[in-house]
C-alpha cells in the first residue's frame, strides 16, 4: 500500500512538473489550477492527489513591445525583457524615412485594400497589393499613416526603399499581426 502511494505521489509530481515546463516553454500561456476530486452526492474526499487542469489560450499580448532599428533593417519583438521574435524588414528611403520616435499601434486590417496616393486607384486585397496580408499603423498625420505590412515583392525586404512604411514578408506579418494588439508600443531607432 505504502508503495502505490509512493508511485502515485511520484506520477502526479512528474505530470505537474511536464506541464508546467511545456507551459513555461511553449509559445501558449497555460492557466493552472489545481482542485481535489470531491462527490458531491458524499461530500467524502475521493483523491488526496491534485488535478491538474491546463487551459491554453492564445498567445498572449500583454506587455509586448516592438522595436524597430532602421539601421540594421531589422524589427524585434519583445514581451517583458525577452526577445521573441526578429524579422527582417525594408524601411523609408533617403527622403521619406521611417520617422524616428516612440509610437503604439492605432490600425490594425487584415487582407487591406490599398488607394494609390498618386492615382487614386484602388487596389482590392490579394496577391498584387503592395501592402500584403495585414496592415499595422503606427503613425499618422491627417490622412496619410505609416506603418508595418507585408508586400509581394520579397527582393524589397532588407533595403530602404518605401515611403516610409515598414514592409515585412507576408508570412512574418501575418506572425507579427498575432503577436500585437491597438496600443502596442513601438520604437523607432537610426
């Protein structure tokens, strides 16, 4: 008897220990408790083990923040002191660069249209619009906004040469996009 307790002790420890280190690295924030098994009809104790209950969520986007270094054409993003995630990007060219500063989040669309500033023509969502999958604002002045999207033309990424916008690949956007939320700060360094 003594022994299967033992065993039965030693498996639970083990169990919480796995769950809590899958937690701990998994890219899913676990909520945990842990409740003894009580009858109702009885009110007798049935396991002096705890259960543990893991309910996964959605990543979490508390305390995340990007910051953008133009320089190296590089966006990290961080939750709390950990980097969590770096992609390269394509920024503002000599002329219309990405403005240097301190910002948060104020748009977010998902499959965006885009209006030509010069023409006037509007491009529906889909393969050929310049801002790709998603489209994430940081700035704007009256009408005209800047911010992180993906775009078609992957030999962009990693060169200044937007107006001012922060293009990403489509599949590191659709990432970031999951990982921000309105409000997010960002960071614009040289």
């Amino acid at each position: 008897m003594e022994n299967s307790l033992y065993i039965r002790t030693s498996l639970s420890i083990g169990l919480c220990a796995m769950g809590l280190l899958f937690a701990s690295q998994s890219k899913y924030l676990a909520n945990m408790s842990f409740d003894k098994a009580v009858d109702d009809q009885t009110t007798i104790e049935q396991s002096a083990y705890p259960q543990v209950k893991l309910d996964f969520l959605k990543p979490s986007k508390k305390n995340v923040r990007l910051v953008l270094k133009r320089r190296m054409r590089q966006l990290y993003v961080y939750k709390g002191n950990n980097l969590k995630a770096r992609y390269p990007v394509a920024v503002g060219r000599a002329g219309l660069e990405t403005p240097i500063g301190k910002f948060k989040v104020i748009e977010m669309l998902k499959n965006p249209d885009w209006t030509n500033p010069k023409t006037g023509r509007l491009v529906p969502p889909g393969k050929d619009n310049p801002l790709g999958d998603r489209w994430i604002a940081f700035w704007n002045v009256n009408r005209e906004y800047i911010g992180f999207h993906g775009t078609p033309d992957r030999t962009s990424v990693g060169k200044a040469i937007s107006a001012g916008c922060v293009r990403l690949y489509n599949e590191d956007v659709r990432e970031l996009y999951e990982m921000v939320k309105i409000g997010t700060p960002v960071i614009v360094e040289h």
